[in-house]
C-alpha cells in the first residue's frame, strides 16, 4: 500500500528538497531527519530545551554509532548503554532511560510512514530506519522516585551555617569595597527564598516581582503572602505547570521586602521584571546558582552530596518536623503524589523518637510528661 506523503511538520519531501543533488548525501538526510524531528516536535508546543536536550542526545548516539540512522541496529543500543555505565563517571539509572528514550522516539518518528522517511531511505540508499529500542533492551521504569539515595536535607545546623556564610559575603565585599556586594546580597536572598518556598532552581531563577501577591487569610505578610510559581516542573508535552506556594516562614517577607527596596533598584531593572536580575540587564540561570552554591558550599566545607535542590528536601522536612500537615506540605512544593513528598523528608532522629513517644504514650495511655519525668529520674 503506497502512503501519500501528507503535509505535516517534519515530513520527508518537505524537508528535503528533491532537485538538489548533495555532496554528501547521507550527512544532508541525516540532518534533515533531526531537523524534521524538532519541528515535528515543536508542533506538540514542547519547550524549546526539552527539544535541544534530546536533539543532543541522538547526534551523541550518532557520533558514538559512526553509521547513519537507516542502519542503525539494536547492538548499537546496547553498546552505548554498556559504555555509559562503564567507565570514571557511570551514568545513572535515570540518565540511560532518558537518553534511550529519546533515541527510542526519534526512531519511533523515522519509522511512522506518516513522515515518509522510510521510503526516501529506500529510494537513496536501498535501506530504511528500524526501531532499534525494545523492552528487552532498555531501562523500564518501575519506581516512582529514583532520586539518588545520597541526597538529603540539610540539617538545620548546616542550614543556619549556610545562610550566615552567604550573609558573610556581603559584610566582607562591602568592608573591602568591592563591586560584589550588591550580588552577594541578591545570592544570599535568592538562597533563602528557594528554601522558604520549597522551590527548584529554574522556579527560582523565572521568578518576576510580579509573582508575590497578597493572601488573604495572611495578611500579616502584606503583599508576600503568596508566589506564584509559573515554571514548575511539567508533565512530558504540557507547558510548565504552576501553582502558588503560601507564605509561611514570616522571615522571609523581611529578607525580600529588604532586597526589594534596597537591592534590586540598584540594577536599574526599569521596567524588566525578573527579581534576580543581572548587572547586564538579564536574570540569572539555574547554571549560576550551581556554581554559587557550589562554591559557598566548597568554601564551608560542607558535604559534597549538598546541592541546591537539599534547600527543597531541607523545607519538606522541616515543615513536616514543625508539625504541618504533611498534604499541604505536598501541594506546596507540587508534588502529585504524597509519596513523593514522604521520599523528599528527612526528619530527624531526635523529632522521628518524639513522634514514636507520643504515638505509644497515646496507645498506652500514658501522659507523655510523666514518661519523660521517670526517664529523668534515672
């Protein structure tokens, strides 16, 4: 059965034009392949980076192969995936499902007859692609979590260790009347914020001004009452979804009330609206906080293990540890699942024996006070 070519993103004859004779022709199909697979995903309305991230994982595998798609073959795969977990720095459980995944849909768009790749390979080359990923051959996902288990909060030691060693920096510059106590400020209220709102890096870094409205039922906080998060982690095809995170760490509404009047003016940020913005007129990427955070991190002396998404781990377990609900702790930081949330706390020896006590004095019916008095007594 011949299949019309249809006019859609990413098909075959509008991506290669039939009256050009090329040098090299397997280089120009291949090319046209990938950039009929971008467009064909950018007609899904999917971000701009989650394209350009699987764009690169596929011309790895191409350069890692050194054959073009149509001969592509399921050793191939496996191949990659034996080298990827060989080696000084072995990719993680997660890291391989993700780049088989997109090697599997780039594959899976070469092969859909929709696109007409198969029968332009055949013409070309006497040859066609083949779906070279399989169940028996790739990484399932069976968990519903698989965060590295080294990962954890901060306690509240290193915690409070952190933000004064960020605060530091700022008395240091301006004691030695250097330029980047300006930016030391804003770093130091930028750490302060992702823990106080349980937020990842790029929520964080997307924030505008904007985003920090008036609740209601707080009005305490005045117009820091709430942020709306308007670049929180989306589902595969969906925009970035948001939800607004509620105050309530009431010391946060001071750090950002003070930045706000006295810090960012001193960017001249005019109209932009971006609360972190940068001396030349952007707004700081999640890369920049790594490197920050990393470099506070260094000089403190603090685990290795310690990133800025612990900021997030460290207020899942410390509101849970203050004794908040733990399912308004899970639509805070936007988690679907409360089991999710429960992978995220940490809580500590001290507060886990607490909570055991009060559970068997309650089940026993035994006032907590008088056990701990008889513990005292010997």
């Amino acid at each position: 059965m011949v299949v019309e070519p249809l006019e859609i993103a990413g098909a075959a004859h509008l991506e290669l034009a039939g009256n050009v004779a090329h040098l090299r022709p397997e280089q120009a199909v291949f090319e046209a392949m990938v950039a009929g697979w971008c467009g064909q995903q950018s007609s899904r309305y999917l971000s701009i980076i989650t394209i350009s991230q699987r764009e690169a994982v596929v011309r790895r595998f191409a350069g890692f192969a050194q054959t073009w798609p149509w001969e592509w073959t399921a050793g191939d795969i496996e191949d990659w995936v034996c080298s990827l977990r060989s080696g000084p720095s072995p990719r993680s459980h997660s890291t391989v499902r993700y780049y088989q995944n997109a090697v599997a849909m780039f594959m899976g768009y070469l092969v859909d007859r929709r696109y007409g790749w198969g029968e332009e390979c055949l013409r070309r080359f006497g040859t066609h692609p083949a779906q070279i990923c399989h169940e028996w051959n790739t990484v399932r996902h069976t968990a519903d979590h698989e965060g590295r288990p080294e990962v954890r909060p901060f306690t509240r030691v290193e915690l409070q260790k952190f933000f004064d060693y960020a605060d530091d920096q700022v008395t240091t510059a301006d004691r030695l009347g250097r330029k980047g106590s300006v930016a030391a400020f804003r770093d130091a209220t930028l750490f302060k914020v992702i823990y106080a709102y349980g937020l990842r890096r790029t929520e964080a870094a997307m924030l505008d001004v904007a985003d920090f409205t008036r609740n209601p039922k707080a009005p305490e906080f005045g117009r820091m009452g709430a942020c709306n998060v308007r670049y929180g982690k989306a589902m595969r095809g969906s925009p970035p979804r948001r939800r607004t995170v509620l105050t309530v760490m009431g010391w946060s509404v001071d750090v950002l009330t003070e930045y706000l009047e006295h810090i960012r003016p001193r960017y001249a940020p005019g109209a932009r609206p971006a609360l972190w913005p940068t001396e030349r007129g952007g707004r700081i990427r999640p890369a920049y906080i790594d490197t920050r955070f990393a470099q506070y991190r260094t000089e403190l002396g603090l685990p290795a293990e310690l990133h800025p998404h612990c900021l997030r781990h460290s207020y899942v377990t410390h509101l849970i540890e203050d004794g908040f609900d733990p399912f308004f702790v899970q639509q805070q930081v936007g988690h679907r699942w409360g089991s999710t949330t429960a992978l995220y706390t940490g809580v500590s020896g001290d507060h886990k024996n607490q909570m055991l006590r009060r559970a068997l004095d309650a089940g026993l019916g035994q006032d907590t006070a008088t056990h701990d008095h008889q513990d005292g007594d010997r």
